[in-house]
C-alpha cells in the first residue's frame, strides 16, 4: 500500500464493527460492483486512447456513484449507530458524526 492509502486506513478504520442485514449488505455489494466495472471501462478508456472529455464524463459519473454510496451509508450509520448511542446517552458518535461531515464537505 501507498503511504497515503496507509494514512487513510489508519484514519478511518475504528476497529468497531457493524451488523447489517442481509438487503443492505447486498445493496451495498451491488452498488459497490457497479462502480468498479464503472473504474474498469475508464482504465480501458485510457489504455485505448478514448478522448479526454468522453473519459472525464465516466469519471463524473463514478464520482457520482461514490457520492451515492457515502450518502446511502452514512444515512443508514445515522439511523443507527448514531441514533442507538444517542438514546443511550452516549455523544461520542455525534462528535464522530460531524468530523466525517467536516471530510465529505472540503
């Protein structure tokens, strides 16, 4: 791994795990499959010598289709974890909440 693919693992991975049902997991794995064969036809643009723009539209558009996973699981982290410890009187999670909307925002 790359120095900064370290950093981030390191940043982001809090070791605490998530439980998710079997729709959600699958959704997700879908969304995720998706957006993978969207990075494999821009890498085969590029080693074909697509042209610039058409390369940078599918760009835009993986860009897009990570937003929409980050909000999908961010949603769902909200409607639960977040909202779960809120109820127990834990705030550690909203504090951890706004740092990760402070990163999604720059």
């Amino acid at each position: 791994m790359h120095e900064k693919e370290n950093e981030i693992m390191d940043s982001c991975c809090s070791g605490l795990k998530k439980v998710r049902s079997e729709k959600e997991l699958k959704s997700l794995l879908n969304r995720l499959s998706r957006i993978e064969g969207q990075i494999r036809g821009i890498r085969k643009m590029v080693e074909t010598d697509a042209y610039c723009i058409d390369i940078i539209t599918q760009v835009s558009a993986a860009n897009s289709a990570l937003n929409s996973f980050s909000k999908m699981l961010l949603s769902e982290h909200i409607r639960t974890c977040v909202a779960d410890d809120v109820r127990e009187g834990k705030e550690e999670k909203l504090d951890e909440l706004v740092k990760t909307l402070q990163k999604l925002m720059k």
